[in-house]
C-alpha cells in the first residue's frame, strides 16, 4: 500500500519506518525543511535502538522518503497518518494546533476518498474536531462529495523499544465504524497481526480514551509504587522485598512497580495532565489521577531532600557527579526528567554539577547550554573526580556493576544518592560507603 505519514517526530518516524519495512510504500511529511535534509542524507533526529538501520536500509530500497511537500504527500496515498506532536498547553490540555493544521492541509490537496487516521496522543473528541475542519475546507473549495473517514488508531510505544514495540505490537486498536475503513485499516497492519489477531476495532471515542487510559493506568502504578517507598522508608521496611512479595501476585505483576525518582519523558506527564483537564472540562473531579500528579512531582525532590538532608543544607560549594540524565535508559529524552529538576536545586543551593549519560549529553547542552556550575563528563569515571557525592538518576546498564573500589578512590566522601535502587545495601555497607536509596534504610 502507499502511506504518507505527517511528522518524523518520535511516533511518525518509527511508525513510517516500521509500514515501509514490511513493504508498504511510506512518504514522510514534515514542514521542518532541516530536518527533512538531515533524514535524506540519514541522519536521525532521535536515539531510538535499531531506528538508524531500518530508516537507512528502507530508504536506499525506496520504501521510505521524506519531504515537504504537503501536496505530493497527499496525493501519494489514501491513508493519512496524522503523527504531530501534541505538547501540553498552559492549562496542561493537549494543543492539537498541529494537528488541526494537518487536518486542513489533507483537506485543501486532497483530490480523491481519504482515510485520515489520529496516530498522535489526542483527547476524547479530537476525531470529530479532524472531520468538522476537512468538511469545513472542503466547503470551501467546493468539493463536499469528496469522502473521508477520521480514525483514531493510538500509539503504544515505548521509548527505548519503540522498533520492537512497532514490529510486534500486543494490540492494534481501530476506532472507526465504518466497515470498509477497517478493511483498509487490516490489510495495512496485516503483517503485524499473523500469529493471532491482535485488532481490537471500537469506536472513535473509545480508541481515543483507550490511549490516555492506559499510560494513566501505568502512571498511576509508578506512583503508587513510589509512594509505598515513601512509607516503607519511614517504618522501617525495605521496598525491594515489598516488590517483590506484591509483584508475585499475577493480579499486580512485576511491571512498573519500580520505587525511583518519579516518571518523566513525552507521555506520562502530559498525558496525566491532559486527561486530568479533559475531566475538568465535563466537570468531572479526576481525584486519582491528580493525587498520581501530585506524588509524581513530590517524588522528582525526594533524592534533592536527602542530599540536602545529608549535608545539613551546607551545598554550596559542594560537587556532585550525576550518573543519567535521560528520563529513563536507551533513550536521549531530557522531557520531565528527575535530572533537571534535581540539577536545578542543586545549583539554586550552589552546588557544581559533573554528569554523565550514555546518550543526552547533546541534549542537555541543547537545554542548559554553557553554565559555570555544569560539566558535561566524557566517562562515567571522569564525572567522579573529585566531587562529594555520586547520584543516580537513571538507570543504564552499564551503571549496574560500576568498579565500586574507583568510585571510593575518586569522590571525596565515600556519599552514593541511588534514586534507582540499583545495589545491594549491606554490600555497600561492607565496602565503606554511605548509601541512600529509595524506600530502604540508610546504611
């Protein structure tokens, strides 16, 4: 089939690159000309493991292109991917200025019958707002016979393993009522869908309510997790064990009930809030997803609390090496991350930062640019040197199994802040260190 994808940000991307690797025919738009130049000399954008390769090797087969030109891209295909981005507004609703902005431009090319598929994050209702602008435009130019359909068909990627999540997708969710569009919709993903059936079709409003309720759902595990950390801390209980005795039980499940420093990233945090407004808005009091908000926040200060608490709040002047920048592994994403919020305490109390992260160092120079009061570390090793503290913020494997005798060697206080839980701590006892982490007791 012939897809035009709008966007090559995180979703469209992935998703172009997934379609033309089973042998669709994929044509990217995008209105940011630098980085539509940067993908066809292929160059990525984004860290995504696997993206790079499968990007390159579709593009040089001629499955994959990318342009600007909104009109050829429309003319391309009868499916039209909408993958925009949805950033929070000032109230935390989703802005769908992009993807209304989409909407009208499919509607002023368009020349034939249309399937306009919702595969950005959107509120409840953004499928009639998509169909209300494309009838509008149509109006317009005169051209109402011309049919469309409006599809939410959500994401349910992960980033760090959003091509693996793509390839093998555990549910391909079709909000539409309309019985030829589901045909097209199933012949488009039907070499995902093989082994079983993985297509739960629905209505629009559902598919909608589907995407936010599931990462609200996962949000809500994440900080219920981290606020039994925060008793188990005060009554004298090791979180870990809790895990694990809550997390045999197959109601509950190991996933997601990792005690840590608070979820961030271009999902949780927006789409909590969104849903939360979109409550708000039918005069719906969302309590639960606001109490998950509100931990979720008081959570990003908890490993800030105990350095300042450790120092008796003398911090200025003090130096702390910071292993992880990024929200989470495998990813270059500094978007809600536990790091900037605890950098920027730091630095309001006079502290130095020295971090170090596999993947966004870039990105955190592209944020904070040139300060006095940070150092950006080659090595996880060099970031050491001479600092007063070691603090974990995120949790890459190769922070796992460190040369704990290197880091004595190298800080000036045998002082670790693990805000991911991710040693043993009657080991590190042993070894001579101050050890802090997450709903366990100091040793």
């Amino acid at each position: 089939m012939n897809v035009t994808v709008f966007g090559t940000g995180y979703v469209g991307l992935v998703q172009g690159a997934i379609l033309a690797d089973v042998g669709h025919h994929v044509v990217c738009v995008d209105v940011d000309a630098k980085k539509v130049e940067r993908l066809n000399q292929g160059e990525i954008p984004i860290y995504e493991p696997g993206l790079e390769t499968l990007v390159r090797e579709n593009y040089a087969a001629g499955r994959l292109e990318f342009t600007t030109d909104a009109e050829a891209g429309v003319k391309h295909s009868q499916v039209q991917f909408i993958a925009v981005g949805t950033p929070p507004d000032e109230d935390g609703s989703a802005d769908l200025k992009y993807v209304l902005s989409v909407a009208q431009t499919i509607a002023e090319h368009m020349q034939s019958e249309q399937i306009i598929i919702d595969k950005s994050t959107v509120p409840v209702g953004t499928a009639d707002k998509v169909k209300a602008k494309v009838a509008e435009i149509l109006a317009k130019r005169g051209r109402e016979e011309l049919k469309f359909d409006v599809v939410s068909n959500p994401e349910f990627l992960k980033e760090g393993s959003a091509v693996a999540d793509c390839q093998r997708p555990d549910r391909i969710i079709i909000g539409t009522e309309n019985n030829d569009t589901i045909e097209v919709m199933r012949e488009l993903y039907a070499p995902f869908n093989r082994n079983h059936d993985k297509v739960i079709v629905m209505d629009v409003r559902s598919a909608e309510l589907t995407k936010y309720a599931a990462n609200c759902m996962l949000a809500t595990k994440i900080s219920f997790m981290n606020e039994i950390a925060n008793l188990a801390e005060r009554l004298g209980a090791d979180i870990e064990m809790v895990r694990q005795g809550i997390g045999s039980d197959p109601r509950i499940g190991y996933h997601f009930i990792y005690p840590g420093v608070g979820y961030g990233g271009s999902c949780f945090p927006k789409d909590v809030q969104a849903l939360i407004r979109t409550a708000g808005n039918i005069d719906f009091d969302a309590t639960l997803l606001k109490a998950v908000e509100a931990r979720n926040q008081e959570q990003k200060t908890t490993l800030f609390a105990k350095i300042h608490q450790h120092f008796e709040g003398q911090l200025e002047g003090k130096t702390f090496a910071l292993w992880g920048l990024s929200f989470k592994p495998n990813t270059d994403d500094m978007r809600e991350a536990p790091s900037r919020v605890l950098m920027e305490a730091l630095w309001s109390a006079g502290a130095q930062v020295k971090a170090y992260d596999p993947e966004a160092m870039e990105e955190t120079q592209r944020i904070y640019g040139t300060r006095d009061d940070l150092s950006l570390c080659g090595t996880k090793e060099a970031a050491l040197k001479e600092a007063d503290a070691l603090v974990i913020v995120t949790e890459w494997q190769s922070f796992r199994a460190p040369d704990f005798d290197l880091i004595k060697q190298q800080l000036n206080k045998p002082v670790v802040f693990d805000g991911r839980n991710l040693y043993e701590p009657g080991r590190m006892q042993r070894k001579g260190f101050t050890y802090y982490s997450v709903g366990r007791r100091v040793v």
